[in-house]
C-alpha cells in the first residue's frame, strides 16, 4: 500500500488515481501519519463491496462462527456488528 499524506494530495492526485486504475496500486491517504482514506480501483471497490455482501450474508447464517472469530482481535479491525456489546 502507498502511503501518501494529505498535503502531497492535489499535486499528486492524478498520478494517485493513474496508479488505482492502470496498476491496480491501493494508496491510503494519510493525516499526522495516521490512515484517513483509501484510494482504489473500481474493479477493487467492486470486488471489497461484493465480498462485504457475501460476509454479512454468512454473520447472517452463522452468528455464533462470528462471535468466535472476532475474539482475540484488536477493537481496531472488528466491525462494530462483530463487536460484543
């Protein structure tokens, strides 16, 4: 992943986005050094959106295999549906 902070944003917006569509090269835009956004291809996009689909339809049908898997794992990467109350 291509790290690049807000500020060399604007002049390096083109190639941020030549870099998402022509190599496939996910950017993360940064801020103090800390990730704010992603930049990526569509193609990317679509398969991320397809994959979260399939994922909330298998939490749908197996709760307890959810709750199993996000233990252990740091608050930061558990959504907050996986997240016990």
């Amino acid at each position: 992943m291509n790290p690049v902070p807000m500020a060399e944003v604007r002049p390096r917006l083109t190639e941020i986005v030549y870099d998402a569509r022509d190599r496939d090269l996910a950017t993360v835009l940064t801020e103090y050094g800390r990730p704010r956004a992603f930049v990526v291809s569509v193609p990317f996009f679509e398969r991320a959106e397809r994959d979260a689909a399939v994922v909330e339809r298998l939490r749908g049908q197996f709760p307890d295999l959810f709750e199993t898997l996000a233990e252990g794992l740091p608050a930061s990467v558990v959504p907050q549906k996986m997240a016990k109350n």
